[in-house]
C-alpha cells in the first residue's frame, strides 16, 4: 500500500510542477521481487539516475546520503521516498540533499513511514513527524509537508522543497493524497481500531493471531506477580 501511494504522489508531482533533469532517486533499490515502487516509468526518456546505499535492482550508483558524491547544485531533483528512516544520520543527508539540487529551480521530494513496523533494508533508525521533516528540508528556500492517515499518528509523512523559486502547491491537495486521506476518513465498511482501519475479515484474522499471544503473556505476568 505504501509503494502504491508513493507511485501516485510522485505521479502527481509530475504532473503539476516542472521537476528539472537530472532527476536522481535515493533509496532505488528495489529490495522486494515485483513491488510497485519503481518510479522510472514515471520519467520515460529523462535523464533519471537511481542510487542506494549498496548495489542490487534499480541501483545505477552506490551513494552514502551522509556524504554524497554529487557537485553542488549537480540535481535538478532529488527523490528520496521511505529512505530516512533508514539512514543513521537523516540531518546529515537532509544538508546534503538541499546542496546537491539546483539553486535555480532544484527540487527535493523525501517521504517516510511514521505508524509502522520496524523493518529492515537493511536497518531501520527513525520516525519521522511532519514537522521532522520540515526540520530535515530546512536548507531549502520553500516547504512544504503533509501526512496521510489518523492526524495525531499518520501512516506516512510527505515533504518537498524547492530552490529558487516559488512552490506553487500544497502536498496535502495533491489528489492521491486527498483520496488516500477521505478513505482513511470515510471508512468504508472497516472497523476503526485507534488509527487503524480493518475489514471484518482482517479483524477476525488479527485477533487469531494476537489474542491467544496476548493471553500467554497476560497469564505469564500474573503467574510471575503471583511468586
């Protein structure tokens, strides 16, 4: 679900803002077989280079976002989507994105998970509020976040920034965000479990799985009070 949101926030970005060459993806590896994350179909027939941490699908460049490689102002965008989380040091690589894009128009497009799992790719380090990554943008000249999900916990959080010259949008009213966000709202036949939503059917298979795990640790924690 996340890739497929991604894809389309991307997707709308290139629709309305004029996004420079070279556009150049942090994070491109694709770690898993098949997922809907690759944005290169959305650039057919620019200049886009993609680069990650170590080598594998979808990755034309080895880069460490701590320390990039790239020349000043060398980007024309920079694509850096569910990625901080798993950089070590996110202000690091949010100072080095704001200096490898253009000052004459560059781009920075980052978003990361909030409400989720830790997981791997490879390591998984930090969670990031909307106004977290207002903080990691803030060498940009205009900013702007948004999030997706429950407003005091969101699923996802969203940032841009732009140098040298106006940011003519706002991300909350991108129409993937919109729908994603009226879905969440709406419902629509699932049952809102604090910011989670889940059909009858998800319910019943959770609760499978979770409660008799809940039961033993409840049991087990009574039986340790009781000693």
């Amino acid at each position: 679900m996340a890739h497929h949101l991604l894809y389309s926030v991307v997707r709308d970005l290139v629709a309305r803002l004029e996004l420079t060459e070279p556009i150049v993806e942090f994070g491109a590896l694709q770690v898993e077989p098949d997922q809907p994350g690759d944005l290169r179909p959305l650039f057919a027939g620019r200049d886009f280079l993609g680069t990650d941490m170590r080598e594998g699908p979808g990755v034309d460049r080895v880069e460490d976002l701590r320390a990039l490689r790239f020349a000043d102002g060398e980007i024309g965008t920079a694509l850096c989507l569910d990625t901080l989380e798993h950089c070590e040091d996110p202000i690091a690589a949010g100072r080095e994105l704001s200096r490898v894009v253009s000052p004459d128009g560059g781009t920075v497009i980052v978003s990361s998970v909030m409400l989720m799992p830790v997981h791997g790719y490879p390591s998984d380090y930090w969670r990031f509020t909307p106004e977290g990554l207002r903080v990691v943008l803030k060498g940009l000249d205009h900013i702007d976040v948004a999030a997706m999900g429950d407003p005091t916990i969101p699923f996802w959080v969203f940032g841009i920034g732009v140098r040298g010259r106006p940011l003519e949008l706002r991300l909350a009213e991108l129409p993937s965000l919109v729908a994603s966000q009226e879905d969440y709202a709406q419902a629509h036949g699932r049952l809102r479990m604090g910011p989670f939503l889940y059909s009858p059917t998800q319910l019943v298979r959770e609760l499978r799985t979770e409660l008799p795990r809940a039961v033993r640790q409840r049991a087990a924690v009574r039986l340790g009070r009781s000693r």
